[in-house]
C-alpha cells in the first residue's frame, strides 16, 4: 500500500491570501512518506530567511511548543477542549488545519512513526511538514547552540498563518537536495 497525502483545508486566512495557491502547491507537489513504510505524505520545504524569520516570530510570541512529548500532550488537551465545545455548541467544527508540526529531516524512523501516529490521531487540524535541515540547525534557530529540536509545533491561528505564507515564498527544489 502506497503513502497518502491527506487533503489540506488551510486556514481561512490563509485561504483569502494571493498567495494560497501557490502554498498549496508547495505543500502537495513536493512529498514524501514520513518514514520507509509510512502511509501519510508530507510535504518537504527548505528553510529560507523567510520562514526563518516567520519561526523566530512564532517562538518569541510563545506559539512554539517544542518536541513531541509536549506537542501531543497539548493536543491532547486541546482535542478534550474542542470535544467539550462541540457538545455544548451541538455543532460539529469545521476541519481545517490549526496547528503545524515542524520536524528536522533528520530523526530516526522510531520518531516518524510517533508523528504519523500523531497526525492520524489528530488530523486534520494538524499538518505536519519536514523541514530540509537537521536537529541542531531547527534548534540553533530558536533555542541557541548545542539544542537539537526535531520536532517544533506552532499553535495559534495568527502565527500558523504566518509560518504557512512563509513557506510560499520558494519552494524546495529537487536540486536543492543533492
């Protein structure tokens, strides 16, 4: 069985930017399976200045959730919220994506396979895409030297609208990769 790629309902304000389809092409044309027997697709986009500076906004507004242990505790949480506010409202909430995970291209299949569980679990408010750089290079971007990140999550619409714009900037191009 091949990998899929989930279908992407971006961000409303995402949506209404010029921008929109070419972010959709970024995300869709460019994919890959997580890991060797993976079954969901992500999308692999390089880091520019940019998406950089999108990342370093996110991080100093406290939308930056770091490392998968956290992101699906926080997920989680916000999940039991949403289920309670669909209850309470008796309406079922629209699926679009609301959080993204960054992950440093770099992580071992054991990883990968926690975030296809994750994605599963949540999706499809959850977008996961892989960055073209290492641990140390995604940590020494937000944390400093010596502090390996492989997984980022950016939460609030604001600062997620914002990391996604970024990335329609340029996307990755194959020889980008050799």
């Amino acid at each position: 069985m091949g990998a899929e790629s989930m279908p992407i309902r971006l961000p409303k304000l995402v949506e209404r930017d010029h921008r929109a389809t070419e972010l959709l092409h970024i995300l869709t044309s460019n994919t890959r399976p997580l890991w060797s027997g993976g079954q969901i697709e992500v999308p692999l986009v390089k880091l520019d200045h940019g998406l950089a500076e999108a990342l370093r906004s996110a991080h100093n507004a406290g939308r930056v959730v770091r490392g998968l242990e956290s992101a699906n505790k926080k997920l989680a949480s916000e999940e039991r919220g949403l289920i309670l506010a669909d209850q309470r409202a008796n309406v079922v909430r629209g699926a679009r994506v609301s959080r993204l995970l960054l992950l440093a291209d770099d992580g071992a299949e054991r990883f990968y396979r926690h975030v296809e569980t994750l994605l599963r679990r949540h999706e499809p408010r959850v977008l996961a895409v892989r960055l073209a750089l290492d641990a140390a290079a995604l940590g020494e971007l937000l944390f400093g030297p010596n502090r390996p990140v492989r997984l980022l999550m950016i939460e609030h619409k604001e600062a997620v609208c914002s990391v996604l714009l970024a990335m329609a900037s340029r996307p990755i191009d194959k020889h980008d990769l050799v």
